[in-house]
C-alpha cells in the first residue's frame, strides 16, 4: 500500500465534504522506517555527491524524527554496500546530519541489486532497528542512483517489495529508467521519479518532501465519517461502503445484498438501485452474471509444475529455467542432463574465512553439485581447497555420484593460514585437468570449468595462471566475498568478465548465485572448442547463503 494518497477525490460522492483548515506541522505522517540507499559509484562526481548529501538532509530535517516516531537510515553502494547508520543509530537531526557529511564516496561499480539484497536482509531487520512487522510501521527505501545497475535488481526488489519494503527510485541525469521501474512499488508514477540532473535535485527533493509528508486530514481532525474518509490536501470528505449512499447526516440507505437471494458464487455488490455479483482477484464473471470461473487456472488448480506455470486460453502448461528441459510427465524439469562437464570448484581454507564461514562454503559446493548429472561418463566434480598450500581433496575421477561428492565435501578439513591463490591455479591447471585426475581428453570436447572462490587479497601472483587456465580452454568463474578484491577476480575470470565473476558484502548474504550458476553450467548452452557461453549473468551475489532456492 502506498504511502502517498491520491490527491484528487473522485467524482461519485454526493456531499461536498466541509473544508477544514491545514494546521502547521512539521512533516508528520505516523511513524516510519525510513532507509535511504545512495549511489556513490565512480560515476557520480564528487560535487554531484555533495548534492545528494543535500538531498537527503533536506528531507530528513523535516521529519518528525525519534525512537518512537519515525527512524531514519543511510547506506550507500558501489561494488559493495557500506552501512553509514542503521534505524537504530541515531534519533536526532544533527546527529544524522553530522554522519551524512562524514560519508566517503566509495566510487566503485553500481551494484544496486547488492544493495537491495542488504536492505531487506539487513537493514530492516529488528535487530538493525527496524519496528517488528505486527506493529505495522511503513517500511521505506528511497534509492538515489545516476546510472545502470551492474548486476540484476527486477528480481530482488520484487522480493523487497513482497516482503513489505516500500521502493521509491529516485534517478538522476544518465539513470536507466527502465531499471527505476523494475525497482519501484507500485503505482510507478507515483514511485519513479527522474531529475533531469544533480543541479536540480535539490528543488525535486522539495517537491519529494511534499509528496512523502502529505498531512493525513482524517487523522488530524475529528471527520465524523461512518463508513470511510478520504484525506486531500487541506480537506477531506467522507465515502460510504458500495451498496450505501451518502446522506448530509451521514447515514446508510438500504443494502439489497442483505437480503440474502443475491445467489453470487463470490461477492455481492450493493448499488443504490439493486446488485451485481463480482468475482475475486484472477477470476472471471461468467454469463449468468452470477458464477465465476478462474482467469489465471495456474492460480485455480494444483498445476505441479517444479518451475514455472504459464496459462493459456482454457487450458495451462509447464516451463522450465532456459538450459533446462522438460521431463516426460510434462511437470519436472531435467538437470545438466543435456550434456557433460569436468567441474573443479577451488575453494578458499585461509585463516581469515574462519570456521563457521567455512561450513557455508561447503554448504555452498553441495547446492551445486545437487544440480549437476553426477556419473563417470556424465558430469565429473573435483574438489580443491588452498591457503598457504594447496590440497586436492578429491580429483575429478574419486566420486560417481552426487551423494558420494556430498558427503566427502562435509567431511573436508578446514586448512586456515594464508592465501595463495596464484598457487591453487597453478595445482588446477597442472594436476585438477589432467587426464590422470579424470579430465576427460580434449578430443572428446568435454567442457572444463573452474570456480574459485575467495575471501581476500592473494599472498601471490595470480596474472600468470589466471591466463594460461583460460588459455588451456578452463572457463573460469570467480566468486568473491568480504575483502576478496574485484580486480583478481577479474583477471581470473573468463570473457565476458561481468559474466563470469560475483562479489558479497559478507557471508551471510549467498545463494542466488547457485540458481543462476546452474544456468551458465548446463553443458546445453557450451560449444567446444571455443568455449563460449550463453550466458545469464552469474547472479548480483548477493544471496550467497539465505539458501533460497
């Protein structure tokens, strides 16, 4: 539900509503939750930032902030997501103030799905100080960006918004206005907003202000309504209930659906003269005006599709995800059975992942391997861990199936110490590939696949191996999470390097990526000897291990 009220009453009430005067408030609208979310990519130039810092002081001034009205939060975002204060943080405005004119730009990508993922699975949670869901206090995000996202947003802001995160995008001079509203809750027009450039801001964020802090006049005065009112600026008027009509003393005519003869299969509407029958949401009124029969039938019967249900005229069908296909019983959705691939996942032990981090990295492995055709002439999985030195934990040719791969991967030993990365490319190039640890030849045009995944800055050279692994015909992804740094995983990634490499604030956000890996993986969409891939992006990594799938 939106926050901001329609602002021209509509035209079938009879009464003309008395006017009330608007009092002079500071801007009140109930308690909220308010988390600002900014854009300080390398794009936006350092007095460009300086007008956002403008923007958000300028609204956040004229809240009615406080521990029990409404609290008020800032992260901003590049390549990775900085938390500058959380709703519990601070509960004055200068106190805010002081830390918005602290922030440092972190100049970086623009990774605004990131930066979503952290809002909902962070920065709205109790325990970073937002009211608990039962009191109902709005839930706002205002995300202020000047460019394309780097990494998808369509799908999480979906989940922010079902999760009860109101969104309203705010884009300014190059923004994508397509990306804005992928982002935005609806009603789009009254949640997108786009400012010509940064000069202008700052008389937008007025006009934003006005929209945000309309005075709700059937909370502020006493409007006698019987039925419902509605709040317009300065005034408000009185609505009934469909089947009543407005009387200047604010009483009910009769209400012919009480009769009880109406025979609606769903719902029964009143009109000053009689009643029609309505049907609920997804449903159609059929031609005796009186049943209703399922518009969507995906909504209407128990379809069993593991993916995706399409409805067609009368009838329905089953999708699977691209690279995927649909099994026999016209329901299941096959894995990577299209074809077969030699996976060697390389996995940081060093010290700094620590041990209970290190469990979800294992458990990371498993929700990959549960999507691959496990067998000796199918899909092959090899396993390798490195710190200060590097251990096969197991080659490509020790396991044949996915459950034997499972459990030795539970069973694998924390190494801890350094973080030699150059070193583990080195041992997968030479040892993990051969035909020895169970590659299978190049002749036979098996695809080879190598996803390392660390958490820090290598003690050693990675250039070197990074570029004979892609040179050999490995198609390597990287995955980076904490201080791993963007421009190994870069140079360790094959092209297209957007395609092939992920980044994540921490641990506790991950698994998005394994969906959208599967999809890059399925041997469906390699052709040899080239190696190249179809590919959809490997996920924002930003989910690595809510374990969503």
């Amino acid at each position: 539900m939106s926050l901001l009220p329609d602002l021209l009453p509509s035209d079938d009430h009879e009464a003309e509503p008395p006017l009330c005067p608007l009092p002079a408030l500071k801007c009140r609208t109930g308690p909220l939750d308010i988390v600002f979310v900014i854009d300080s990519s390398r794009s936006v130039r350092p007095f460009e930032f300086e007008t956002m810092r403008r923007f958000m002081i300028d609204i956040i001034s004229n809240l009615d902030v406080g521990p029990n009205a409404t609290r008020v939060g800032v992260i901003q975002y590049s390549s990775q997501v900085q938390n500058i204060f959380s709703l519990k943080t601070f509960f004055t405005w200068a106190d805010m103030e002081k830390a918005i004119n602290s922030i440092i730009p972190l100049a970086q990508g623009t990774m605004t799905g990131l930066a979503i993922q952290y809002v909902m699975n962070v920065a709205f949670t109790t325990h970073e100080g937002a009211r608990p869901p039962h009191k109902k206090i709005p839930r706002i995000a205002i995300i202020v960006t000047d460019g394309r996202p780097q990494d998808r947003v369509t799908e999480v802001a979906t989940q922010a918004r079902n999760a009860g995160i109101e969104i309203y995008a705010v884009g300014i001079q190059r923004a994508d206005m397509n990306s804005l509203r992928a982002m935005a809750s609806p009603p789009l027009e009254e949640h997108v907003f786009l400012v010509e450039s940064f000069e202008l801001i700052q008389q937008f964020g007025k006009q934003f202000q006005d929209k945000l802090c309309g005075v709700d006049m059937c909370v502020e005065q006493e409007h006698g309504c019987q039925h419902s009112c509605v709040s317009t600026p300065g005034s408000f008027y009185c609505e009934c209930n469909p089947g009543y009509r407005l009387n200047v003393d604010r009483k009910t005519l009769i209400d012919y659906c009480s009769f009880g003869n109406h025979s609606c299969q769903h719902e029964c509407v009143s009109i000053p003269n009689g009643h029609y029958c309505r049907c609920r949401s997804g449903y159609t009124l059929q031609p005796d005006s009186k049943s209703c029969r399922a518009t969507d039938l995906c909504n209407g019967v128990d379809h069993g599709c593991e993916f995706k249900c399409v409805s067609t005229e009368g009838s329905y069908h089953c999708m699977c995800p691209e690279g995927q296909q649909l099994q026999a019983d016209g329901k299941m959705c096959s894995k990577c059975g299209a074809g077969h691939i030699d996976l060697v996942m390389v996995i940081d032990g060093s010290k700094s992942v620590r041990p209970q981090n290190f469990e979800l990295v294992k458990q990371f492995v498993n929700r990959i391997v549960d999507l691959l055709d496990v067998s000796p002439h199918g899909t092959r999985v090899g396993l390798v861990q490195y710190s200060s030195r590097v251990r096969t934990e197991f080659p490509l040719n020790k396991y044949h199936s996915a459950d034997e791969i499972k459990k030795a991967v539970m069973d694998v030993e924390y190494m801890e110490k350094g973080t030699m990365t150059g070193l583990a490319l080195k041992h997968m190039v030479e040892h993990s590939f051969s035909e020895l640890e169970g590659a299978r030849p190049l002749s036979h045009n098996i695809p080879r696949i190598g996803l390392v995944f660390t958490d820090g800055r290598s003690q050693d050279d990675i250039s070197e191996w990074a570029r004979r692994a892609k040179e050999s015909g490995i198609v390597m992804f990287a995955v980076g999470v904490g201080k791993a740094v963007e421009e190994e995983l870069r140079a360790i990634a094959s092209e297209p390097v957007e395609q092939h490499f992920s980044y994540s604030a921490d641990f506790t956000t991950m698994t998005h990526l394994v969906e959208n890996f599967s999809l890059n993986i399925c041997p469906g969409l390699v052709e040899m000897p080239v190696m190249a891939f179809v590919h959809l992006y490997i996920c924002f990594a930003l989910c690595f291990f809510a374990m969503c799938l």
